[in-house]
C-alpha cells in the first residue's frame, strides 16, 4: 500500500464511521488536517490518532442535537403561515438555538447583539458569516434592508442544507454554502463579514494562520467575536484573546475597535479607511 492508499483509506474509515457519516465533511477539510498531522506522526496508528483528535477538536464541541431533517420537513408543511409571523419566526429560531452552545449564550443579548453591531460597523447591504453554524437563525433580529445578502459558510452538509431552506422559506437573499473557509475563501465581495466565536479555534487548528485568514476574506470590515471565559464558565480568556487579535494585525494598516455584548468580545477590524 503506498502512502497514499494509506491517506485514502483514512480518510474513508473516518467518513464512514458513526461518529461522522452523517455530517459528510468536505474531502478538503479532512485532506487537510491529516497532512498536517503527517509530518509529527510517529507510525500510522499515531497519525491517525492524531488526526481523529484533531477532526474531534474542530467538529465535536459543537455538535448539537438537532434533526435538521425533521426542522425542513416543518419548514416545509407550516411555511405558508409560519413566517408571515415574525414572532412565530423568532420561538422558532430561538427553541433551535438553545440547543447550540454559541447561540445559547447569546440569547439572552440577540437585540443588543445585532444592534451593538450595526453602530459600530454601520448597517451592511451585504454580509458574510464564516463558520457560521446556526448563527443565521440570528436573522429575525438583525434587522436588515430587505435588499440586503447574507451568504453563510460551514463544513457540516446537513446545516447547511437545513439553512438553504430556511432562507429558500423566509430569507430568499441568504445562501449557505459547503465551504471549508481556510482551505478556501469566499470568492463573494461583501460589506461586513461575521467570524463569530471560531477565530480562537482556527488558531488551534492552524497556529499563526489568523493574519492571513484575515486577508484573505473580501470583506471591507471583519466583525470578530470572542468568548470573554471558556465553554465551563471557569476561566477568563480575555487577556489571551485580545493578544490573539492584535497580533493577527499588528503589521496592517487597518482600524481596530472594540465591544463587548455579554460573554461575547467583539472586534471591529476595518480593513479600508
Ligand atoms: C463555534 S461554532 C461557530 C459558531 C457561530 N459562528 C456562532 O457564533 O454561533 C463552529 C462552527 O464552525 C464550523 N467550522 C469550523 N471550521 C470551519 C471551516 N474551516 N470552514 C467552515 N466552517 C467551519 C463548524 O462546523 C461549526 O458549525
């Protein structure tokens, strides 16, 4: 078996086992990691322990118990009365997004959220949301110009095809996409990009890469946000997230502010003057 079987078959036993199947990861993502594993791996059975941790690191924590394709078939049978209802919209939305460790911590601050938002960065007619989970459920409070597009970015297949329903059923100017953004960018111009709760993650996947991810994003401002403690509650990471971004773009010419809306730390990177 040459080293590439080996890479192949890998990455096949991972797709195919319990764990994973169903999530049907980009063969890029899953490329990715396990070549970057390579080179600190000691024998086969340590690259693939070694990959499995990383793929658990990058997907595990946020795993929630949603069935997407129970929520389409909902969508699909009530959408005639359901989203003329905004507030329908909105117990909808949020009974989804308590069960999703990110957007459960934002709950309670959704209207302060998006508002804090649009006063430091100005209202966007266009927004890019990487990594973005179910953060789009987020909609029925941003307020947005009806004109305005959203183009949302994961690597888990079946949120984002539950998110092209939702949008299809409510938000016909949003579009998710099956993209793994560090491997592959968005090719979509945009006013404002969110990258919500992830950038410490990508560090962890890839460190030192912040800077350069945040070039590579068409957007003329960044709105990155980071948890003021860990997942536990326990520990305050307010002190090494900040040092995380000013690093990332301390040889840029562009403006940096900052907000805070509960647990969330928000960074405001302007990359045009
Ligand atoms: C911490 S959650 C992000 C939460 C969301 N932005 C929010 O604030 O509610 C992580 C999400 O990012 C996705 N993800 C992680 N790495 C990614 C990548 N390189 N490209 C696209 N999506 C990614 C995961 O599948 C998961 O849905």
């Amino acid at each position: 078996m040459t080293f590439a079987d080996h890479y192949q078959a890998l990455i096949q036993k991972v797709r195919t086992s319990r764990k994973y199947r169903a999530l049907q990861l980009p063969d890029s993502t899953l490329r990715d990691l396990l070549e970057g594993e390579d080179a600190k791996s000691t024998s086969l059975a340590d690259l693939e322990d070694r990959f499995r941790s990383k793929l658990h690191n990058l997907v595990a924590p946020y795993l929630e118990n949603i069935d997407y394709q129970a929520e389409m078939r909902f969508l699909t049978k009530n959408a005639d009365s359901f989203f003329s209802n905004i507030n329908q919209e909105k117990r909808w939305a949020e009974s989804l997004m308590r069960r999703h460790a990110s957007s459960r911590e934002r709950l309670p601050y959704l209207d302060e959220f998006y508002a804090t938002i649009w006063e430091a960065a100005g209202t966007p007619t266009s927004i890019l949301d990487l990594a973005c989970a179910i953060d789009p459920l987020g909609l029925p409070w941003m307020n947005l110009p009806p004109e305005a597009t959203y183009f949302a970015y994961d690597i888990h297949l079946p949120r984002v095809n539950f998110l092209n329903k939702y949008f299809e059923l409510a938000h016909p100017n949003a579009h998710a996409v099956q993209q793994d953004i560090l491997l592959n960018p968005p090719s979509q111009q945009a006013d404002l990009a969110f990258f919500l709760k992830e950038a410490h993650r990508l560090e962890k996947r890839q460190p030192g890469i912040l800077s350069d991810f945040f070039t590579s994003i068409p957007a003329k401002q960044l709105v990155v946000s980071l948890p003021e403690t860990d997942l536990s509650g326990h520990h305050h990471l307010d002190h090494y997230h900040r040092s995380l971004i000013f690093d990332a773009i301390q040889d840029k010419d562009w403006q940096l502010t900052e907000r805070q809306v509960g647990d969330e730390l928000l960074f405001f990177i302007k990359k045009t003057a």
